[in-house]
C-alpha cells in the first residue's frame, strides 16, 4: 500500500504540472528550481544592503528603529519571495521565480533618501503600484499591450535580456568593473578593477565558467548545480587557506559559525498609503508611482517572454501559457512586496538558468520557493555561495537566450533599428525597460517616417507617448514640481 501511495504522489504532480506533457522530468524540475534559487539568493543578502543603511523622514530605519536592522529585512525578503515563487508555480504553472527587484529597491531607497518621506510612505507607493497594476491585469488591458506588440520585437526583447544577464554575471563576479574616475576619461567600465584580472575570486569565477561551458558542451546533467556547487566548495576552501575576507563581491565562502537563527519579521505591515501624499505632494507622488509602474509593468512582460521563449512555451503570437495568471501573480507580488516592506517583488529573469537546466513547468518554481522559506532560518548557509560561483551560470543563459537573434529580419529596417536598439540598450542601461521604451518608440517612429503610421496598434501609440514621458520623467517632475 505504501509503495502504491508513493507512486501516485509523483504521478498526480506529473498531471498537475504537465511535466511529462512539456517535455520534462520531475528530477529536472526539482534542479532547475535549485539553480534558480541558486542564482537568485544574493537578494536575501543584498536586498538588506541596498535598503537598511538609510534612515528615513523620522530619522528611523526600515523595520524601525535608530539601527539598522538587516535581518529582519533579510526575513521578509526570504519570505516574500518563498510565498510569491510557490504562488507563480502552483497559480500560473510556469518556470518563473520571483523575489525583490533590483532597480526597484534601489530606486525605493533613492525616493526615501531624496524626497523626504517614511519608509512606511514608500512602501505605500509600492502597493499603491501594485493594485493598479492588478486593476490593469484583471481588466485585460495589460494582456492587450502584451499581444500587440510585434513577435519580432518580442524576439528582440529576449535577445536583449540575453545580453543584459551576461552583463550582470561578468559584473557580479568583477570580472567588468566601472571606472573610479569615468567622468575624466572616455571608456565607462574596465576589465577587472584595474584594466586587468587578479585575485582568488575572478580565478574562481573563471574556473566556473569555464567549468559550467565544458559540462554543458558535453551534455552532462546538472551542469549549471554542478558548476555552482563544486566551485562554492572551491571557494570555501581558498577563503579558508587566504582569508580573503572583502575581496569577495558580496558573501565571504565560510562554513557559518551560527547556522541557525530565530527569523525577525519586524517589517511586515509597515507601510501608509495615505503618508506620501501629504509629506511628498500629490504631484511628486502621482510621479514616482508612475515610475514605479512603468518599469514593473514591463520588466515582468520582458522577462516572461524571455523564459518562455527559452523554454519553448511561446505560442505563434509569442504568449506564453496562462499569461493572465503569470501577470496576475506578479501584481500581487509587488503588493506582497510593499505590504511586506521589502519593496515591489517581480519575475526574476534569473529563472533563465533554471530553465537552462532543463525546467518547463511552475514545479521548479515551488522548488525555489521552498528554498528561499528555508532561508529565513538557514541564511548562513546561503551565504556559503558566494556571487563568484553563482553567476557563471548567468553568463552561459546569456548565450543560450542570443541564440534567438537569427529569429529576427535584419533585412527590415522597419523592425531591426527598434529590435537593435532594444537589444543593445538593455546591457548598456542596465535596464530592461530602457530597452524596450526605446524599442518601442523606434517601431513608431519609423513606421510614420515610411507613410505606414495607420498600421501601428493603438495600445503601441498609448505605450510610446507613456514612454516619453518616462524618459523625460526628470524634466517633467521639475516643472510640475
């Protein structure tokens, strides 16, 4: 009787899933979830770093208090990530991971620096942001914009995200650096920090790399959780022998001394809704939410088609499955995200490497969210993994995604100046929604310039004009301000 209870347990998550109907196994699932959590888990260190050194109108941290206190934005980091992720793979069944996103948080602790608000105000914001990007899902407009934009421009959006990983991988491991004095000399970023490559860990992350592309090549299984955890252990023990302490680009590789923790949740619930309204202004405020938004709304819409893409799932029009309830899970998680306190959580584009790995289904999503609630009393070993034997993996989805490219008609120049622009301004900004505000306005503008104005979609003219003012945000927040 037990072997037979064991047996239809595998079976009914193969069904719910459809592991077996995309193409996968459950142990693929179960390891591409692994290495999304893997590549994903420096947000449970960095995110308290970006947000808990900035002391707010009152004087006081997030989570409260005259001190920093980064555990307890560690937890809810951890934990709004673990809930959000589960959700997105049981709701949406789709390979998508969420935790806090980069950008977001910076900009949130920028709004908290500079525009003199609690940071119960600014997390307001966030789920301000949220519900209205809720309200836009559930009305079916943010679906809308999503179908109307051209499959090639879709194409080129993944490229672009291709590219952008691969940046953030050779940056997270220092391998690209930017100049101390950039502003006296024409060359932006650097090799290494000083026009060349030394130190244990740049060997460690290239090793990996290397490592990662020979496993890969050869078609061993696991080769990006391979790579990850034989070079953490390398990692650990050259930390061990040279103690390298801050060398390291975020997490020094140590066995913890104190593994276990009691989690500290003390920036949940501490948000306002109403606050920045009356300490920031009706304007500044209505601005800043339409920051906010802008680049959630499409981030999520960037990284989505990129993992289905990748993963095979895209549709004829480019629609990955169950669009609506992917694009409703990410509302909610920047929601959960603010209510939380930890800023807007979103889609994470390194899910890329997990769907590198072999996942198909929202199962390796659950595994990931199963990893990061784990994380709220097991940190210290998260903390083993350091960026520079993580990231290589970043690098290898990089490639994988720029296979796409030959996908897109270079021959019209209708397409290939947005889809260019697109792709080469998502690395260069550092942003996915640059990229694609520039993208979108290029597809426009040269369909005017070429007498065709009237094929152009009224959602992508709605878009474009929302794109100006995204740019021009600067400018318009003076005046109006």
């Amino acid at each position: 009787m037990l072997r037979l209870v064991n047996s239809a347990q595998p079976a009914a998550l193969d069904r719910f899933f459809q592991v077996t109907e995309r193409g996968s196994t459950l142990a693929r699932e179960v390891r591409g979830g692994v290495v999304t959590f893997f590549t994903m888990a420096y947000i449970v260190v960095l995110n308290p770093l970006i947000l808990g050194f900035i002391a707010d109108l009152d004087g006081e941290f997030l989570a409260g208090g005259s001190e920093p206190n980064l555990a307890a934005i560690a937890a809810g980091t951890a934990l709004v990530a673990g809930v959000l992720s589960i959700l997105m793979g049981v709701v949406a069944n789709f390979p998508l991971a969420v935790a806090t996103g980069l950008g977001l948080n910076a900009f949130l602790a920028a709004i908290v620096a500079s525009q003199q608000m609690t940071w119960a105000d600014a997390m307001g914001l966030v789920v301000m942001e949220g519900v209205i990007i809720l309200v836009l899902v559930l009305t079916g407009f943010r679906t809308a914009v999503f179908r109307a934009i051209p499959r090639q421009l879709k194409v080129a959006i993944s490229v672009g995200i291709g590219l952008f990983l691969a940046l953030v991988g050779l940056v997270g491991a220092g391998v690209v650096t930017r100049v101390p004095d950039a502003a006296q000399t024409t060359v932006p970023v650097q090799l290494g920090d000083d026009g060349t490559l030394s130190g244990w860990p740049i060997v460690v992350f290239m090793v990996g790399l290397l490592l990662v592309f020979a496993l890969w090549t050869r078609g061993v299984r696991g080769a990006i959780l391979v790579s990850i955890l034989a070079m953490t252990v390398v990692a650990i023990a050259i930390e061990a022998a040279a103690d390298l302490g801050d060398a390291w680009a975020l997490t020094v590789p140590a066995v913890p001394e104190d593994p276990w923790r009691t989690p500290d949740f003390g920036t949940l619930g501490q948000f306002s809704l109403l606050g920045s309204w009356q300490n920031a202004g009706f304007i500044a405020v209505v601005l800043l939410v339409f920051s906010l938004l802008l680049a959630d709304f499409f981030d999520t819409m960037g990284t989505m088609t990129a993992i289905g893409a990748e993963a095979g799932l895209l549709d004829e029009q480019g629609m990955p499955p169950r669009t609506q309830r992917i694009l409703v899970v990410d509302s909610l998680a920047a929601v959960a995200g603010g209510a939380a306190g930890v800023s807007s959580n979103t889609a994470y584009i390194e899910s890329a490497s997990g769907v590198g790995e072999g996942a198909r289904t929202g199962l390796s999503s659950v595994v990931t969210g199963v990893l990061f609630l784990a994380t709220i009393v097991l940190a210290p070993f998260v903390a083993m993994i350091p960026s520079e034997a993580a990231v290589p993996a970043l690098v290898l989805v990089g490639f994988l995604m720029m296979q796409q490219i030959t996908d897109i008609d270079w021959q019209d120049v209708e397409i290939a100046i947005p889809a260019f622009l697109t792709v080469i301004l998502m690395p260069f900004t550092y942003s996915i929604t640059a990229g694609i505000g520039a993208g979108f306005l290029a597809f426009t503008f040269l369909k005017v310039v070429r007498g065709k104005a009237g094929t152009v979609h009224p959602l992508l003219w709605l878009i474009s004009a929302l794109f100006v003012v995204y740019f021009a945000i600067d400018p318009i927040t003076a005046w109006l301000t």
